[in-house]
C-alpha cells in the first residue's frame, strides 16, 4: 500500500502540537489548551499498518489510565469501560458504543465543506483511500486516558485529520478534526465547515437514543446561529433550519431526549476560536437505519461553522496550510438528561479553567423595560441616580443587594462613550461618571455600567475620525442595527481602542459591574478588512480584549451571543429584553414575562456551572396590568434558578410600596445555586422545579410548584388552556424514601403539613405559585423556616446547634434591623420549650402550633442569636 505522503505526515504531525498543545485531545489552538496539560511517553502507541484493511494479525495493545487500543482485522477498537470507539480501517468510518455494547453513534467521520474554483466541496474521512492511527496518550483538565488518532490522505489534497479522546469509565468523548494540504494552498480555498464527527445518510450513519426518533423531544440551544434570543423544546421534525439543513440545527449545544426509555444523548462545543458550533439532527422514517427495535436519526453533525469562509492557516515555512476544528463533546450515555445538561456546562468550565461566581450580583436596572413601557429608558441624570443610590442603600443594601447599574443614557454618543456633561456634570475637575461611581461606592454599593461598544450611531466623532473602522453589514442585520455602523473588530487599532476604552471605565472611572449589549449585530460582518478572520472569530477576539482589559474582578455580563462568550463572560442575559406585562406570546415580538420566563427555563444548565444566568428584570407595574400574584410567580422562578436578580422598578418607587419590597427582599441574598425543571420536556413552560439546598449539616428541597396559564403540552403537543390546575411532584423524584413523613412548608403563605404521601401537590390558579420547603421531619429541633429567606435557612441561618444534653437549639441568623422577623423550629416530638430568648432583638414571642414552635421579634441588631430550650 502506497504511503502516507512525508509532507502530510509531517503536517499532520505538527497539527497534533499546532492544534492540542502539548495533550494531543482537541482541536483548539495551543493558548486554547491546558497549560498544565501534560502528555505521558508516547513513544509506543502508533498504529503502524499504513493500509485501509490492516492484517488479520492482533496489534499490540496499547494502554494507559484504564483506556486500551488495539487492532483486531483491521478495526481499531479504544475501550474506556462506559464506552468504546471502533473505527473501520476499511470504510474511514467510525462507531461509538455505550457499556452494553450498544451503538449511540454509528458510521460517523470527519467531514471538511470548502470552497473552489468549480464550486463547494465536500470530503469525509470515507473518501480519503489511506488510513493510519495511532493512540496518545493525554492528561487534561477533565482527566486522563488515550486520544485515537486518524490520519486520512488521498492522492490530492486535502489530508484530514480526527482525534477521538477517551477517558475511563465516562460515558463522553472530545473530538477535532483538521484539515490539511500538502502543496502551496490556493488563494480562493477557504473552508466552509469542519466536522469532527457527522453521521448521516452519506456515511449510511446514525445516531441511536430510544427506539423510536419520532417520539423523542430536542433541547436547543438557540437555532440557526442568528436566532439567539430564545431556546426551544420541540418534538422530532416540529422544525426545520434555515441554514443548515436537514432537519433542526442548534446553536452551541443541544439535548436528545427519549421520554420512554430516559435515554438522552448531549452534545456541544467546547470552543469556539475561529468557527461557531452548530449541532445539525434530523430524522427521516423512510431512509432510518434500523438495528433491533431500534430506528436511528438520519443525521448527527456537530459542525464548526466559519461564516463567508476561513482560509486555511499557512505554515511558517510558506508551504502548506491547515485548519482544526471547534472541540465537539458527546455524551452519548448521562445518567439523566439533567446530568447531561448539566455535565456538559460544568466540563466546559473545567477544561478552560474558569471559575464561576458564587457572590451573585443582584440590582437595578435603571432601563426599567425602557421609556415605552413605564421605564425611566435613557431619561436619567444625576438628580435621579442620586435619589436612587440613596433609596437603595436605606432599603436593599441591608438585604445583600450589593450592585447598583446605570444603563443607557448616560454617554454623549454611542460610539464615542464618554459622558454627556449635561446629564452628569463634572465636579471639581472630577469627570461625572467617575463622581458618581465614588458616590455608589461611599454608600457601600459596588457601582455598574451599561455599553454597547460594538456600534456608533450618526453623529458619533468616532465615524468621522475613524470611518474605516467600521463595516458593512449582510442584509438581514442591516434591519437589526438600523442607522447604526458595526465596528470592524478585525482591525487590531480598533481591538486597541476598546481596550482603552474599557480602561477608562474600569480603572479611571471605577465601575466594575460592566453590562455590554447589542454586540450581535457584528455576527452580520462582511468585508473585514482581515479577510482571513471570520466574524465570529473577530467578535471572541475582541471579547478576549475586553475581558482583559476589565480585570478579573470585574462582573462582565454579557448580552445575547451565548456560546460565544461562555468563555469570557461571568454571566449572560439570556432572554430578550423583559416587559412588565404577562405577555403571552402568539408570535414574534412578545417580550413579557412568560416568553422570558421560557428560555431561561430552556437555559438553566448554563447557571452556576459555566457561568451566572441573568433572567432580566423584576416587575411590579400594576397599571401595566402585571398583578402581584404575577409578579410573585415571576420572582420565585428567579429565585429557585438562583440567577442575577435585577429590579425594573426604580429604587425610589419600590420605596413607596412595601408590599413590592416584600417580594423582593426573600430572595436576597442569592442562593448560588440553580434548581431543575424537572418537567422541562413536558410542558413548554416547566411548572415543577426542585432545588436541592444544603446548609451545615442540613440538607432539603425546594419544591416551586406553577401554573403559567396557558401552556403546550409537548409530548402530546397540545395547548392546555388559562384553568385552575393540580400540579405535582412524585417524592422519588426529589430523592426522598417513600412512607417516611415529610414536612412540607409553604414559603409565602407560612402554612405547613406534615404528609405521607408519596406525592406532592396543589391545586394552583391560573399566573400563581406555590414554593415549598420540602424535607424529612426532622428528628432533633432544627431551624426549618425564617421569614427572612424564601429558600428556608439557605443563607440567613448558621451555627445551627442542638445540644441533647441541655436540650437547648442555639442559631445564629442575618436579619435586617427593625424588620419584624418570624422563625420556625420543628419540635421533633419534642414538648413545647420552656425557653426561648433572642439576642439582639426585642418584643420575642413563642407559640407552639402543629409540631412547629413560632418565635416573631424585631431585630437590633443585623446579626442575631437564638435559643430554644425544651
């Protein structure tokens, strides 16, 4: 068998350096990886039969952190205990099965879309006659164990490359993939897509969940690249993409999930350096692989997507050029759907060394939903920040409300970013923003900043000074941006002068909560004037910049573009902008509470694993017919998420109303953690989440039980109507034995009921809540419930003591002094105490209901001590 050609070898060998750093398991650039990645001695582990069939003879086997590779007649077979790779030296191509032997993914390759003279052209690792392997081993953030490596070549460019990382007893695998050719590239060669793995009915490929695709229900993760600002549920075939097709495309990641058997497959991009990854599936009952009782998708493609083309990258020495893929992650096997979710989110992190926020930033939003619909929009100055930073110190600052945020309307131009002198006039030489930061910061507050820096409006001295900064847009983001110039993010003067910029703002001025908005339109570039960078790769280098140039003890929320900027970014708003009405949505546009409500429901995964989830504002806007019962359903969602919690209504109003502040307050501070929807693929808008909290010792759930009105069931795909309904939970679910009593106390009516049931329900009104403290009867006293916190002692309460000896309970608790304070102690079979005191509190009382022992103060002090003798 003839060869691999030396240069291709040589390139494709330097890829494995280029490409996966020093580890030799992805796709990203070296700067991407590790750096304390190491690779064990590999000075054994190739596979040496140049040829597609191999011999009949049994190769060494290679092995390292519990991973083998071996040939047998020609099939290379990498065992990591929960999965196994083969691939057919024969036919290029490649099968994953699960522990039982079962194939998830099967007759998949790697597949390069490129540009010609004569038009698009597509080339899998089938096409490609010459196949060699070889196993590496590697050591990265996420573990250990071998790399199968395969190198694909033809008698013509391009070569490919494909590596498969497998690591022991985990149910995923990472894979890359680079393309490469041997001669001087020629100039109209640009790469359209490069996938590491794609199974279709090119390839005779499936991908296997359950048995039945039509029945199964996709999670994406926005779709067609462009349409960001939601996450959909969906039953197989409900949509079809505009962009990628067949079938559904998802933007970033996306979740299969099989309601019959609770199969699920989870897939995703672990980078996004120069392409964008979309994740293609489709499923065609008349062209479906059948194995068994099994019928596959008929399509599975995690792709890198470089918009308008991305020339390969020339060797140094001028002569050839390569391209590697985005890093793509399976898991073809998660315990759950919600683990899988939540797995891919916490591996991302963990393989780019981020580590998320636990302090969550909590607000207001002087925005207000904007000027249109009851909100102060950019009317603001420095009379109004003042009386609000004041209004937010007396009443949120007690309560853990930390960050105070001036949005839009504070600048003299977008595009230029400096003040506008006559809304926040200088003070003895001191710029106006500067002043009032050091004004929020002599509160005790941590002050914020909106910019969208990506654009200039007319009239900006940036357009005038700078023209050939900017950009033409592709038509359809035209209509987005309006009479609005997108900034070229491909010019390193124009990387230079947000770094400035934002220099400015964090280190001369003080703000050090930075909310940047509007950057999507620069996913609409053309004609940058590097035209071997992609604008998706412009906008994450320019992200990179920012990121720099804030500092890592800035919060830097971003808005919208969520994949992109998951490596750089605290946090996401990850709705479109919320209104103070119900809203529900017929169509496009509708931006009230319930279409919010939905993607960050569609999104949870993404909280306190990646990053922080920002769910947008909290309303109470009567007069825009928002009840308080909506607005309490609305919050309790952002408290059981554990996102940002933000205020649409001014400091200075909710002041005037104690019954708005009543909602708020509960929630703060956050509980850096997120809850489950548990019924995420059965209703569009989940109405059962659980949150399991743990404090000490302590350990409960957090049952928020909703009905949205109207809602879709998605499994039978019909509309539920605007109705009272009884909405529940099984205790198996929530982890609980069954027959074992339970506790269950409501959080905002402070009622309780000691059951056996094996589930738990109610019955709600249509755009109402119920959340429930969910735990077993305790069989010492214990703290179980304080009014100061909706989650029951998730944050206020520590040092929880019980001393049998002196049958005495001793808590340490935050309150706010001079707010009235109700505390719960389960009795646990105990007599009514003989008793009770408080210290740092005045007015105790103590009444003994229904296994439970009431203690209401008015606290001193901000810190408290409490004790139960019985």
């Amino acid at each position: 068998m003839r060869r691999v050609p030396t240069l291709a070898v040589a390139l494709l060998g330097l890829l494995v350096v280029a490409a996966f750093g020093c580890t030799a398991t992805d796709g990203s650039a070296a700067s991407d990886v590790d750096a304390s990645a190491t690779v064990p001695d590999a000075s054994s582990v190739d596979g040496t039969s140049d040829g597609p069939g191999g011999s009949d003879a049994l190769s060494d086997v290679i092995e390292h952190a519990g991973v083998t590779a071996v040939e047998i007649d020609g099939v290379v077979i990498v065992e990591g205990g929960a999965i196994r790779v083969l691939f057919d030296r024969s036919t290029g191509l490649i099968r994953v099965e699960g522990a039982e032997g079962r194939a998830v993914l099967d007759a998949a390759e790697a597949r390069v879309v490129y540009s010609s003279a004569d038009g698009p052209v597509s080339l899998g690792t089938s096409m490609l006659p010459e196949r060699a392997w070889a196993a590496v081993p590697f050591v990265d953030a996420l573990g250990e164990g071998l790399t199968l490596r395969v190198d694909a070549t033809g008698d013509a460019d391009p070569a490919l490359q494909v590596s498969v990382d497998v690591r022991h007893d985990v149910t995923y695998v990472t894979a890359a993939c680079t393309v490469a050719w041997e001669s001087t590239t020629p100039y109209d060669v640009r790469v359209l897509q490069l996938s590491p793995l794609v199974a279709d009915t090119a390839t005779g490929g499936a991908l296997f969940v359950g048995d039945d695709p039509a029945a199964h229900r996709v999670l994406d993760d926005g779709y067609d690249l462009y349409f960001d600002f939601e996450a959909r549920v969906y039953p197989v075939g409900r949509t079809t993409s505009l962009f990628f097709p067949p079938g559904s495309a998802s933007n970033w990641n996306i979740g299969v999930f099989d309601p019959a058997s609770k199969r699920s497959v989870v897939a995703g991009f672990f980078s996004a350096s120069r392409g964008v990854g979309i994740l293609g599936l489709d499923y065609d009952a008349a062209t479906a692989r059948i194995e068994g009782e099994r019928k596959g998708f008929t399509r599975f493609d995690g792709l890198a997507y470089y918009k308008d083309g991305r020339a390969p990258v020339r060797s140094a020495l001028g002569i050839g050029a390569t391209l590697a893929s985005e890093v793509l992650y399976v898991d073809l096997a998660p315990s759950t759907i919600f683990d899988g979710l939540e797995g891919f989110a916490t591996r991302y992190a963990a393989r780019i060394g981020k580590k998320v926020w636990t302090e969550i930033p909590s607000g207001w939003n002087s925005w207000g939903g904007g000027s249109g619909s009851g909100g102060l929009g950019t009317d603001i100055d420095e009379a109004v920040m003042l009386s609000n930073i004041d209004a937010a110190a007396a009443d949120f600052l007690p309560v853990g409300m930390k960050y105070f945020l001036v949005d839009d309307g504070w600048q003299d131009h977008e595009g230029d970013w400096n003040t506008n002198p006559q809304k926040f006039p200088a003070h003895d030489g001191v710029d106006g923003m500067k002043w009032l930061a050091d004004r929020v910061r002599a509160k005790g507050m941590i002050p914020g900043l909106w910019i969208a820096p990506f654009h200039a409006e007319p009239g900006a001295g940036l357009l005038t000074e700078h023209p050939d900064w900017f950009v033409d847009l592709w038509g359809p983001a035209i209509g987005l941006a309006g009479d609005k110039k997108v900034l070229d993010l491909s010019r390193p003067e124009v990387l230079d002068w947000l770094s400035s910029l934002f220099h400015k703002i964090v280190v001369d001025w003080g703000y050090t909560w930075i909310k940047v908005d509007f950057t999507y339109y620069a996913f609409g570039a053309i004609h940058l004037a590097d035209p071997d960078v992609t604008p998706s790769e412009a906008y994450r280098n320019a992200l990179l910049r920012i990121r720099e140039a804030v500092g890592p003890d800035t919060f830097f929320l971003m808005i919208s573009a969520t994949g992109m900027c998951l490596e750089m970014a605290d946090g996401n708003r990850i709705t479109l902008d919320n209104e103070p009405w119900w809203g529900d949505p017929q169509g496009a546009g509708d931006q009230g509470i319930k279409v919010t409500y939905r993607t960050i429901a569609h999104r949870y995964y993404l909280n306190h694993t990646a990053w922080v989830n920002h769910p947008d504002l909290l309303f109470f806007r009567d007069d825009y017919g928002l009840t308080l019962d909506e607005a309490r359903a609305w919050a309790s969602a952002v408290a059981l998420t554990g996102g940002i919690v933000k205020l649409g209504e001014p400091y200075t109003v909710l002041h005037e109303h104690p019954e708005w502040r009543a909602t708020v307050e509960p929630l703060l501070p956050i509980y850096p953690h997120t809850g489950r929807p548990l019924d995420l693929f059965e209703r569009e808008y989940p109405e059962v989440w659980h949150l399991p909290v743990t404090r000490e010792a302590e350990a409960w759930s957090v049952v928020g039980l909703f009905n949205w009105g109207q809602n879709r069931d998605v499994v039978a795909t019909q509309m539920e109507p605007e109705a009272s309904r009884t909405v529940g939970v099984d205790r198996a679910d929530l982890g609980l034995a069954g027959g074992d009593q339970l506790l269950v106390f409501d959080a905002w009516a402070r009622t309780w009921t000691w059951s056996t049931a094996d589930r738990i329900e109610a019955t709600l009104a249509p755009r109402s809540t119920r959340v429930l403290i969910v735990r077993p009867a305790p069989t010492e006293p214990r703290v179980v419930f304080t009014s100061r916190h909706l989650l029951g002692g998730a944050v206020e309460v520590h040092d929880e003591a019980w001393s049998p000896v002196e049958s005495l309970l001793s808590a340490n608790l935050d309150v706010v002094p001079g707010e009235l304070v109700e505390v719960y102690v389960a009795a646990a079979g105990h007599p009514a105490p003989i008793n009770a005191g408080v210290s740092g509190g005045n007015d105790l009382t103590v009444q003994s209901i229904d296994g439970l022992v009431r203690l209401t103060f008015t606290p001193t002090d901000p810190i408290v001590s409490v004790t139960v003798a019985f």
